[in-house]
C-alpha cells in the first residue's frame, strides 16, 4: 500500500536534490554555466532548464494542473532538445526563477493531491499512472541529472561532492589507485 509517508519522503528527497543542483551553479561565472561539458553539449544551466521542463509538464499537464507559462508541446518534435541549453538572450535568473516556480507548482500539485491520485502520461507505454509514479520519475530524473552536474562541476574547477569529508591529498591518491588498476588491467595476464 502506498500512503502519505511515501509521499512525504519521495517530496523531501526531491526538495533536496534540487537545491544540490542549483548549487552547483555557484561562484562560476555565465560561461562556465553555459558551456558545452560533453559531446552531446551537456552545461550545468541546460541541465536546470530541462528539469524545469520536466517538473512543469509531470507535476502539471499530467494532472490537470497546467503550469501558468509557456511551454512547448511535448509532441513538438522542433523543440525538442531546445530545454537542455540557454541561449545567450536567457538569464541564469531568470532560468533559475523559472525553475523555482516549476518548483513551486509541483509541490502545490503534490501538496493537493493524494499519493494514489491518477494522471495521464501520454508519452508513456503504461500512459495511466498514480501521483507515486510521476513522483518516482521526476525524482530519479532530477537525481539523475544532479549527478551528471556533479561531474560537470568537478570537470570545470575541481569541486566535488563529497567536499568537506576528504581533502585534496586523500583524491589525488585515489586518482592515482584508480589509474593504476586501469593500466594493469590492460596489460594481458
């Protein structure tokens, strides 16, 4: 049986995980925010705007809730990818503002809603769902993404997110451990 705990707990670890996310936004300046990370052009501030996406379309259209702004229809094969990177012309305020009212609207609609309460994904094979499941989802797509911001971060200045429990000496010998066992194991045995 699902019951409100499950709710609760689900909610509070996607409150927290959020707030990692957007703090791995501090102290970089608009380009380091912005910049291509990976081939596939992955940048801390896209990663903040494609959640803001996700949070606004699960926790609204899905319910009956529709977030009060814009947003591209999710069948709109132009737009898509167009969420995971901001143009020059958008703000990290603003981005980030935006996000905080996705926020904002998706624990109004999980404050309102009972845990077993039912919504439509369209998009999905098994489109009828529970509040749990898009709960689920939304969580382990933000955890998801707030680990790849985690490696992003680190990439750019060496910020880590386990900083505070092991100091830059315990890393480097750590990084040094792990290369090694990399070379011995490409070696025949």
């Amino acid at each position: 049986m699902i019951d409100e705990f499950a709710k609760n707990y689900l909610h509070g670890d996607l409150r927290e995980v959020r707030e990692e996310l957007l703090g791995k936004l501090d102290g970089l300046g608009e380009y380091d925010i912005r910049r291509p990370l990976t081939a596939t052009g992955t940048n801390l501030l896209g990663l903040v705007k494609h959640l803001t996406l996700t949070e606004a379309r699960y926790f609204g259209e899905i319910f009956g809730r529709p977030f009060p702004g814009p947003l591209p229809r999710w069948d709109d094969l132009g737009a898509r990818g167009t969420d995971m990177w901001a143009t020059e012309r958008e703000t990290r305020a603003e981005i980030i503002a935006r996000y905080r009212r996705a926020w904002a609207h998706s624990d109004a609609t999980i404050t309102a809603l009972a845990v077993d309460a039912p919504g439509h994904v369209p998009w999905w094979p098994r489109p009828d769902v529970l509040l749990f499941n898009v709960l689920v989802h939304v969580l382990t797509e933000t955890s998801r993404h707030a680990g790849h911001a985690d490696i992003l971060r680190e990439q750019l200045d060496g910020s880590l997110a386990t900083d505070g429990h092991r100091d830059a000496e315990f890393w480097a010998a750590r990084h040094a451990a792990v290369e090694r066992a990399a070379r011995a194991a490409e070696r025949p045995l």
